[in-house]
C-alpha cells in the first residue's frame, strides 16, 4: 500500500477523500499502485478515462488519509524481515517482471489459464487445468486457442528455471499474477496440479462461442457451455468482466480491437461500456462484431448478450456500479474456474 505515496500523480488525480466515503478496498488500492507503474501517459489517461466513464474502480475507493499515513518506503523495507520464497513465489516474481516488461502480455495470461480451465466437463469429470493439456499441439490447435501458442513460450524460461512446478500449476499461477498486477484483485489459489498427457486433452468446441447467429441463440449457448463448467448466470457476468482486458487480434480470433480503452487494467469499464455506449454492427469484411461512435472499442455478439438477455443483464447494471462487489466476485468465480478439473490442490501463497 505504501507505493501509492510514492506517486505524487495519484494525489494529483484522486478525487477529494469526502467523495471516497468508506469505500476504501485493497484491490482498488492495488490497482491504484499498478497505475502509478505504468508510464506517466498511461497513468493519465487511466485517470482521465475513468472520470469520464465514471468507472469508480479506476479513481474510487482510495482512502488517502491511510495512504498518507503509511509508513515511508525505504523505512518499511528496511523493517521488512528477509523472507525465503518459495518456488511458487519466485515464479510469481518472474511472471510479474515478464508483465511488466509488456503489460500486453498480462491479458493474453490471463486468457491462456482461463482456457487451460474452461474445458471442464462437470458430467464427463473430464477437462479443465488439472493436466495443463493446453501446451500441446493438439489442444492449441482448436480454434478458440489460437495465439495462445505464444503465452505457452512467455512461460517455457520459468518452467525451465522450476522443473517442479508443473505446467497446470504454472498456467494458472500465471493468469492470478497477471490479473493483481493489472490491478485487479487478489485471487485465492492453489498449487498441485499434475501434468498429463496429450491423450487427455478434450474435444474441440468446449470453449464458449462469440456468436450463435441471434442473441437468443447466443445467450443459451453460453448458459449451456458455462454451465457445463458449473458456473450460473451470475458467475458468467463475472467472469466476462475479464474483458475490460486485452483485445482481440485478428490474426487469432478474427475479430479486432479492444473491449475498453484501459486494456491493462482489470476495471469494471467493460459494464459501463455495455451499458452507456450506443453498439452498432462493425462495417467490415470480418466476421460480425460491434463499435461504439468513436469506433476504437469493441464487443462481441457474446459481449452484447449480456446487456440483451435480462437475467445477465442485471449483473451487469450490479458490477458497473459496485466494483467492490466485482472484485470480490470476479476473484470467487476466477478462483473456481482455476480449480476446474483438478484434484488433491493446497491453498498456496503466491506474493
Ligand atoms: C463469455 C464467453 C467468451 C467468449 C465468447 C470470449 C471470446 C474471446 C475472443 C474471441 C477473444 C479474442 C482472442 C484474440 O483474438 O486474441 C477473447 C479475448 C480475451 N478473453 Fe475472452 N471470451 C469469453 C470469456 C472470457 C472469460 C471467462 C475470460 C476470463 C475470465 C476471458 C478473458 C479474455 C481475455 C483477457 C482476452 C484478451 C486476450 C489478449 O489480449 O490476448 N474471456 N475472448
């Protein structure tokens, strides 16, 4: 929390304490020192950006008296016992130099242990990050997998440097990390996830589809697919907020552009996006997604179904004006989502 005084550009940006009231969170704060990381124009816009959304996450819920009152840096270090990390811990640490190094790296992780854990089949019992089958050929190969070839690689040097940590283990240690260091929240997690083999890896189809033709249609499918997982209406509009982060690439996916202007920071930007801007069809010769007036954001037909279909819609409404309870739903869900499909798991400390 003391990295928030050494930024003199938060004091300058955040809103006066009497507007704050009592909504001081930790994942706010965290997400407030991530800012002050970024470089200075980046910082700005975050800022500029969520005055305009009114996206409470990115200015909100700094208590600046506590920041204030916070011991210096340099005295806290030094006050600091010496602690020995564990390997997860100093995996943790090389994954957040490889995020910080290129802060687009951290979606693209994120996407990478979603996707390890989404192949859950709670009926089957078969799927999910327990084998950590994305990192072969087979299972990158699906379509929805495509470009997460890549984010397999980012990670082979720390595999390299902790043999005993399995890949299961590390593609899920890599989407937590990435996720607090783009000031998201802290997410539970846990470690002893063991490596299989590639006859273990799923059918193709099992991720959930941005298009079924009609909102309808799209709406049931996604129920259909996250429920599949175990997940409920609720749960869905939770995770989906992960789309505040990244972009999509038409050399992957086939759509193109970022959901919110902030694509390093995990904000609630993506429901107030749904629900305050005007979405109308791309004109282009790609497959069919939407833009807002300026045309530099995005949304998928799957994105949209969240604000067409009331039951979702609700949430949404929810976590655009309540990003304590996003943070604190979207770490619930992703923590599950993680453990999809493994089995004999520790809770493991990770910072
Ligand atoms: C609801 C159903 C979902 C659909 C249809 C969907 C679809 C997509 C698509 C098409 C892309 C673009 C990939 C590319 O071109 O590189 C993408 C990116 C992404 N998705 Fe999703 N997604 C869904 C749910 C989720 C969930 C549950 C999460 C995480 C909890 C997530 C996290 C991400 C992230 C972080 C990216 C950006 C990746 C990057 O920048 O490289 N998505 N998604």
């Amino acid at each position: 929390m003391w990295i928030i005084i050494l930024c003199p550009a938060m004091l300058a940006f955040a809103p006066p304490a009497a507007t704050l009231g009592g909504a001081a969170c930790g994942a706010a704060r965290v997400h407030l020192a991530m800012v002050c990381e970024q470089p200075a124009p980046t910082r700005r816009t975050a800022f500029q950006l969520a005055g305009a959304l009114g996206v409470a996450a990115a200015t909100g819920a700094l208590d600046r008296q506590a920041a204030l009152a916070a011991p210096p840096a340099a005295a806290a270090a030094a006050a600091a016992p010496k602690r020995k990390l564990s390997e997860y811990q100093k995996a943790a640490v090389e994954i957040k130099q490889l995020v910080k190094a290129d802060p687009n790296k951290g979606p693209t992780l994120v996407r990478l242990a979603w996707h390890s854990s989404g192949t859950y089949d709670k009926a089957q019992r078969d799927g999910g990050s327990g084998p950590g089958t994305i990192r072969f050929k087979e299972e990158l190969a699906h379509g929805a997998n495509a470009g997460l070839g890549a984010a397999v690689g980012w990670l082979e040097p720390i595999k390299r440097k902790h043999p005993k940590l399995s890949y299961a283990d590390l593609f899920t240690l890599a989407g937590v990390v990435s996720i607090v260091q783009m000031g998201g929240p802290a997410v539970p997690w846990k470690s002893g996830r063991v490596d299989g083999k590639p006859a273990q890896v799923t059918p193709d189809g099992r991720l959930p589809a941005a298009d079924k033709g009609a909102p309808k249609a799209t709406a049931a499918a996604l129920r259909q697919t996250f429920g599949r997982m175990g997940f409920n209406d609720q749960e869905i509009v939770a995770l989906s907020g992960a789309h505040a982060l990244g972009r999509c690439h038409p050399d992957a996916s086939g759509y193109a552009g970022p959901w919110t202007p902030t694509p390093t920071l995990l904000t609630t930007a993506y429901y107030s996006l749904l629900l305050n801007e005007k979405w109308t069809p791309k004109k282009w010769d790609g497959p069919l997604q939407y833009e807002e007036r300026s045309g530099k954001l995005m949304m998928l037909p799957s994105d949209l179904t969240l604000v067409q279909d009331a039951r979702f819609a609700k949430y949404v409404r929810l976590y655009a004006k309540d990003s304590k309870r996003f943070y604190a739903d979207f770490s619930a869900a992703f923590a599950k989502l993680l453990e999809l499909g493994a089995e004999g798991l520790t809770p493991t400390s990770y910072v």
